[in-house]
C-alpha cells in the first residue's frame, strides 16, 4: 500500500518525502543531518529516532534519486557508516534498484535496500494507525452530534433538520466515521469513496471523489474546522 500519491520529482522532493514519512508515524526526523563518525563526520539525508521502540531506535537514511542502480560500493561505504555510528538500522533508498548482488551485500546487516514503494509498504500498516490517533479528537468534537444519546438542539427541529444532519454525516463521513478502533488497528477505508461535496455555505455543489488513504486523511484535515461549524449552526450554537 502506498503512502503518498506522487512519485518525488528530484532528490530534494525524495529526501523531504521519506522525512515526512517518518514525521508522521510519530518520530523525531532531522534532515541533512551531520553525524560524528570513527573517523569525521558524514552528512545523512534523513536521521530519525523512533521512540515508539523499547528502546528507541535511531534510523539512517540515505535516498539515491538516481537513474541507474546502486552499486555495491555505496552499500558498503553506508554498511561503513550504519556500523561506526551505532544506528539500528539503516535504510538505502532507491528510485531505481540496486545492482546485481545487492542483497548478498547486505546479508547479516541491519542494512535494508528498499525502493521508496517498498519502503512505503513497510510502514504503511504503522501509518495507518498513527493517521487515526492523529484525528481521533477532530472525530470526538463531531460525535456528540450524530450519535445518541448526544447533544441536544438548541432551537427546534423539524424535518428538514433532519435531512440536513443526514447531509453532513454523508458529507464528512471520513471525519465522523474514525473511532476507538481506527485508532488503534488504522483505519480501514473502502475505496474509491464518493461524498457529496459542500460549499462554505454547507450547500450541496456536487460530489468529491476519494481514491486513496492519502486523498481521505488530506480531506479530513482540510475540512475537519468547517465540519465543525456546519454541525454547530444546525444546532444552533452559532449562527451562519
């Protein structure tokens, strides 16, 4: 499964990807970091401590946005590298591959040669999970005001209120949807997904269409605010 929807563009964009990556499963990343070696420093694209492991674990990464296979010398030179700084565990990120006898290269290491696909399918799982905690309290805010027994309107409601309740919950159902059980096991969306698109105003304009994990928690983050407000003027906490 895939993480991010777009395939970095230059090593730049590649480097800050992998960055985010790692920032958003909740751990400490500094990019373009310098490290004290045996012997000198080496500058790493991507140094991560992960404080979710017992104990926490530092990670080394090194991205190649190169159009040609890694070649044995560069594993070796970061086999080098992984070894005199301690990491426990070092990822060599490829845009292409790596050369014949890559892998027997790193036998026995805590050395990983991944494309930036497979590395995305390596966390993605943890991804998952860490999304759902991350809006789990824009999820809270919503409850109280689609499930029972909840809040209590403070004007009185007809019909039509009820249809419009109906409207929203459709409308943001990614955001009222998260619980207790996408928190803790990731959330598990049913894709494509269509919603029914809302302007400022919370009329209908149309439908919005969510293809991927990426597109469903970037709306969820763009409209988390607004969702809030429309659920509020319905039940006339505020006015519109």
């Amino acid at each position: 499964m895939s993480i991010f929807d777009q395939e970095p563009e230059d090593w730049n964009e590649f480097q800050n990807l992998v960055a985010q990556l790692f920032v958003e499963i909740d751990c400490e990343v500094k990019v373009e970091e310098r490290i004290k070696l045996v012997r000198g420093e080496k500058e790493i694209d991507v140094w991560v401590r992960d404080p979710h492991t017992t104990p926490p674990s530092i990670y080394l990464c090194e991205c190649k946005h190169w159009n040609k296979p890694i070649p044995q010398e560069v594993i070796h030179s970061f086999r080098t590298v992984l070894s005199d700084y301690g990491a426990h565990r070092g990822f060599l990120i490829s845009r292409v591959g790596f050369q014949a006898g890559a892998k027997e290269a790193i036998k026995n290491t805590n050395l990983d040669l991944v494309t930036f696909t497979e590395l995305q399918s390596i966390f993605f799982p943890r991804w998952r999970v860490a999304m759902g905690k991350r809006f789990m309290p824009y999820a809270d805010r919503l409850f109280p005001y689609w499930d029972y027994p909840g809040k209590r309107p403070k004007i009185e409601w007809n019909k039509q209120h009820v249809e419009r309740q109906n409207l929203l919950y459709k409308a943001y159902y990614p955001l009222v949807h998260l619980g207790p059980s996408f928190e803790n096991e990731g959330s598990v969306w049913e894709l494509p997904m269509t919603l029914p698109a809302l302007d400022l105003n919370g009329l209908r304009s149309g439908n919005v269409i969510l293809c991927t994990y990426r597109q469903v928690y970037d709306f969820i983050d763009n409209n988390k605010d607004i969702a809030l407000k429309h659920f509020q003027v319905l039940f006339g906490e505020i006015e519109a």
